[in-house]
C-alpha cells in the first residue's frame, strides 16, 4: 500500500468528499452563510450531480445574499444527533430557468418539497418567480472541508434569533386544570 504524503492526501480528500455527499444527502436541512454576511440560514435542499441545490426567493424560502458567482460556507448537520457534522467552501452558481441543469435540479427538489401549494404547476412557478442555485463544493479536490468530525472549529455558531411578533408560551391560569378536571368527570 502506497504511503506516500500524496496518496494519503488523496485519500482523505476521497473521504473528504464521501463524508460531504453522504451528510449532504442525509439531511433535510443546512445551513449557508453568503460570503460577506454575518449569519447563516437554514435552508432545505437536494443533493444533485455532485452540488447542494436549493430554491428560493418568489414564495419559496428567502436566498438573502446568495448570488450566482459569489461564495458561501455551508454547514451540514448531522441527521441522527442534529449537531454540526461538516462544514465547506461553497462557490454559488445561478441556473438559468428551464436549461438542462436547471430541470435536473428542479426534478430533484420537486422530490423534497413538502406542501407545496401547487404541485402541479410548481416547475413554472419555479420559473417565473424563483431563483434556483447550486452550491459546489470549492477547493483544490472539490471537497475542502472547513469541518469534519475529530476538526471542529472552538467557535459555537451562536447566533441571536432573528426578530419576530411571536411570543413564547405564557404559563396556564391557575384555575384551568380544576377547570378541565370538571369536564372530564361530567
């Protein structure tokens, strides 16, 4: 067996890449940070031809700061514990609607939509109000991983969240179990 410094680099860069696909396809859910920005979204996705795949924007969710051309971080968390599993580079590349890439990635996001209003006429409405975009894995190998288990960075990814008009839960009046209670017996 080859032990050289360049077979063992070409190995793990091979379990590099097997590490990212695999988490890639796993997971319903990761999380991209445009070049630039200081925090992450979540975003759902499909692992096609060899990229992450989303869409966004229209009434699909909001790519804030993804642009076709520029760089992301994404981070792949993992599906049995939900904790971060890997992270990478990404460069993003815009597909143009209805090109051959553009259906190959629609027809594997179509798969992983879930309540879509329109199933039907969703690749149409994809077209006139979407954006869809490929997340290629950046590096020398096509898989430089930023993290991986055994390599994780000190920093938390603690971000604050994001503003809204929800509220948590209030604690229930105390008279509403006797209340309840009453219910049940009559």
């Amino acid at each position: 067996m080859d032990r050289t410094p360049a077979a063992a680099a070409t190995a793990d860069d091979f379990l590099d890449r097997a590490l990212l696909e695999e988490a890639a396809k796993k997971s319903g859910l990761l999380w991209v940070r445009a070049d630039g920005q200081e925090h992450g979204r979540a975003l759902w996705h499909a692992w096609h031809d060899g990229a992450v795949v989303v869409v966004g924007d229209g009434a699909e969710q909001p790519l804030h700061g993804l642009t076709g051309g520029a760089g992301a971080t994404v981070t792949v968390r993992s599906k049995d514990k939900g904790g971060r599993l890997t992270g990478w580079p990404a460069r993003v590349v815009e597909l143009a609607p209805r090109s051959e890439a553009w259906q190959g990635a629609v027809e594997e996001l179509k798969g992983k939509r879930l309540n879509a209003p329109d199933t039907d006429a969703i690749t149409d409405r994809w077209a006139r109000e979407c954006r869809v975009l490929r997340l290629e894995p950046a590096g020398a190998a096509g898989a430089e991983l930023t993290e991986r288990p055994g390599a994780m960075p000190e920093d938390p990814h603690v971000a604050a969240p994001m503003p809204t008009p929800a509220t948590t839960r209030r604690p229930i009046p105390a008279g509403l179990p006797k209340l309840l209670l009453k219910r049940r017996k009559g």
